[in-house]
C-alpha cells in the first residue's frame, strides 16, 4: 500500500503520539497542538499519568477532535488495529518504551518485549493501513561508550552497555532496514542528548516514579527537601573540574526539533541535497514527501558539569543543593555532547535555551508539582 502524504496543512495532518503521555511526548504534543497539527496519543499510562493529558489541554486549549487520547498499550495489536482504523494516522512521533537502564539489566525480557516488540506490533499494524511515516525517539547511548566528541551522526553506532541501549541501536536499525526493502517508508532517527526543564507554564514537566535515577530529577528532589543530598557520582573524571560533562537541552527545544523533523519528512524545509552523515536519503513523491532515513542529534553542542548544574539550580531556587561526592556510577562516560550542525543546516533547528533557563523551568515545575501529577 502507497503510503501517507505529509505535504500539507497541519490542520490536515493526525500525528499519532504512542508514549505521548510521557514527560517528552507531552511537551511534543503542545508543539504540534500549537501549529494546528491534530495528535492522538496512545499511552499504557505505565510510566505516566492521565493529568498530563489534562494538562495539554490546559495549555494548548485544544477539544477532543484536537486531542485525543487512548488509554492502550502498543503490544495490544487488536486495539492498535483500532486506533488506525478510526483515526486517519499520518505519521506516528514513537516515544512509548521503557527506559530506565539499570532496571534494563535487571529485566531485559521485559525491556525487549516491551521496546521492541511493541514497536514491531506498532509499526507493523501501521504498514497495513499505509502509514509509513516514523519518527523515532533514539538516544545519544547509541554512539556507545568510546565514541570521541563531538558525536557526529555519521559515526557507526557503538556497543551498547545495556538492553535499554541496545533496544534503541536495534531499532534504528530496524526501521533503516524497513526503508531499505520498501523505499516508501520515511524515517527520522532523532538522537536525543540529556532532556531536562520543563514546559515554561509549570504545568507539565517530568514526573519519575520512585527514587530519581537521572541528574536533573534527582537534583530538583532534593531542592524541595524532598531528598536529603545529592550524591554525585565521581570526581576524578577528565573534566576541568572532575565530575561528569553532559550536553542537557530543554525538552521545549527537544520537541520543537520533532515537528522540525515532521517538516522534513514532509518536504517542507531542507536542502534537497542527499544529505549523508549517517542518513540514507531516497526518492521524493510527487507532493515533495521525502523517503528514507535521517539521522539527527538533538543536543545544544555545549557540555556542562554536575556540578555547573548544581551551581545553576541553586540561583534558580534560591538555596543550596546539598550534595556528597561518591564513587563513579559504573557505565558513565567522562564527556558527552552533539554535533549540532546538522540540524541546524537540514532541520533549520538550533537549541534556543541555556542552563539556567533550563533550571528554572525545572524548578517552576517541581515547586509546583512537588508530587508530580499526584499533586
Ligand atoms: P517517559 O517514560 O516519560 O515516556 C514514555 C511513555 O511511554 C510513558 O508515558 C509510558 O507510560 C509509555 N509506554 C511505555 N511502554 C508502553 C507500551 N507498551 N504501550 C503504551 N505506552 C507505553 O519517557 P520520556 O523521557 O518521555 O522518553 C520518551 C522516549 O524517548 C523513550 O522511548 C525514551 O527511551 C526516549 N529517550 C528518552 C531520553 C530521556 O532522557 N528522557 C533520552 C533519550 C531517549
Ligand atoms: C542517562 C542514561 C542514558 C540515557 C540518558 C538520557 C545511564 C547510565 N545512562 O544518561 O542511557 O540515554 O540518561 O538522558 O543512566 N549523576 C550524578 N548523580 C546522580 C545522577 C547522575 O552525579 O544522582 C551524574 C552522572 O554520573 C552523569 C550525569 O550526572 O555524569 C548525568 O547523569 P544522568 O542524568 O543519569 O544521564 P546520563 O548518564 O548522561
């Protein structure tokens, strides 16, 4: 079957959001809300909450035609079927995984049956009523742990450390090899860096379950009192001042980079050129639609230490962080940031906020919401 057409108004096109509910699909949905995309979102709720969904209407104003949102899960094949079925899907944004690495060790059946299996049912269901339109949530881990900086996307994925790792690096691969034997398929492999901040009205933002395990969480936690100190994990790294060095980008900026992607699928912006660094780039439909894979980190090209953001969340909040140096956490990497030149040249897409910014949309939003959306 041909597949779907991007080329036209956003008003036109229905995105679906499998994920959506989460802490980067949520944000993404009010960037398309926004422009007048309508978005339906699929969410097992297992790492998420139905608020968010609320939350996104408060701001975006969108009604039920705008939004809608199925509560699923995406190894549900019948309801998927269902979804495609009474919802005419233009392309699908995937954000619906599992994503907590060391859990991942801990249970990797689990990981793979849910990350990939579930995208294959997804994708799979997808194919039979003609949307072959994905972009895909991917991660900087895919350059694997001795990749130089700045990763470039032409660079070969690396060995991953992990199964969460690996569930990204195989379906990369996975939805290549689709494009590979069926030049109708549109792909957009999206390598996130660190995502952290929130949406600037306080109203949605990340919402962990449990103890922290990631910088930014953890860090705003501990801002509220609701955890005692920081542990930070080494010191003695390569770094000027010795603890680790990630390029964080604020998740308003991440989900902007997605509908920038949509608009390159679509043909809408981009050079038209073959564009290499790691992307296959095939023929183009007569509506301008393009075909084939695009790789693109979504970073801001600038490293910053633990301990710069501990610096920059306490002028956000106003106090002191309290923090204990520990030992190195094992897996971590000393240095980690994008090549951003990419996106910038394809995608027209450049990372507009700084730390501090970050921090303090982070900050509005767990002195807000010290419980998350549980109140
Ligand atoms: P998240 O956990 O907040 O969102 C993922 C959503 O998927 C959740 O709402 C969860 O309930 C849902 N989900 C999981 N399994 C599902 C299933 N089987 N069926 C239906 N829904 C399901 O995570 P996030 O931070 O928003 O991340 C979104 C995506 O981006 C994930 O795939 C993640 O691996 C990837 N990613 C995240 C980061 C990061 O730092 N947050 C970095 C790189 C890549
Ligand atoms: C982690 C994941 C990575 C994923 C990325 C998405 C691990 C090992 N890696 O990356 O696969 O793609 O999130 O954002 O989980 N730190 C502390 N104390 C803490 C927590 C973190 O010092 O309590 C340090 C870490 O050592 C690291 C930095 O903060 O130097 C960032 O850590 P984190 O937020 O967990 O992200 P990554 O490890 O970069």
């Amino acid at each position: 079957m041909a597949n779907k057409e991007l080329n036209k108004k956003p008003e036109e096109l229905t995105i679906l959001l499998p994920g959506g509910a989460g802490y980067i699909g949520s944000h993404t949905a009010v960037e398309l809300l926004d422009r007048g995309y309508k978005v339906v979102i699929v969410d097992n709720l297992s790492n998420s909450s139905k608020v968010a969904i609320d939350r996104i209407r408060q701001i975006t104003g969108a009604n039920d035609e705008q939004l809608v949102f199925i509560e699923a899960d995406i190894l549900d094949r019948p309801a998927m079927d269902k979804v495609f079925t009474n919802y005419s899907v233009d392309a699908i944004i995937m954000f619906a995984g599992l994503k907590a690495v060391g859990e991942s060790t801990q249970k990797p059946l689990e990981y793979y049956w849910n990350n990939v299996g579930g995208a294959l049912t997804l994708f799979d269901v997808a194919r039979e009523h003609g949307c072959k339109n994905v972009i895909f949530s991917s991660s900087a881990t895919v350059y694997g742990e001795e990749a130089q900086v700045p990763f470039t996307e032409e660079l070969e994925r690396g060995k991953t450390t992990n199964p969460y790792g690996e569930t990204k690096a195989m379906l990369e691969r996975i939805l290549t090899d689709f494009y590979l034997a069926d030049d109708e398929w549109s792909v957009v492999l999206l390598r996130y860096f660190n995502p952290i901040g929130a949406h600037e009205s306080g109203l949605i933002g990340e919402d962990p379950k449990g103890i922290p395990n990631n910088l930014l969480p953890y860090v705003a936690q501990v801002a509220t009192g609701k955890l005692k100190e920081l542990g930070v994990f080494g010191n003695d790294y390569p770094t000027p001042d010795g603890t680790g060095v990630r390029d964080f980008i604020h998740v308003v900026d991440l989900a902007v980079g997605h509908v920038k992607a949509l608009e390159w699928m679509a043909g809408k912006i981009g050079t038209g050129e073959p564009i290499g660094r790691g992307s296959y780039q095939g023929p183009v439909s007569e509506d301008g639609t393009r075909h084939g894979v695009g790789v693109f980190n979504l970073g801001t090209g600038k490293g910053t230490s633990v301990l710069e953001v501990v610096a920059a969340f306490e002028k956000a909040c106003g106090h002191k962080i309290p923090y204990a140096i520990k030992d190195r956490r094992p897996g971590d990497i000393a240095v980690c940031y994008a090549a951003c030149d990419k996106a910038r040249d394809e995608l027209g897409w450049v990372a507009q906020y700084d730390i501090a910014r970050m921090c303090e949309d982070t900050w509005r939003w767990q002195s807000g919401n010290p419980n998350g959306y549980e109140g």
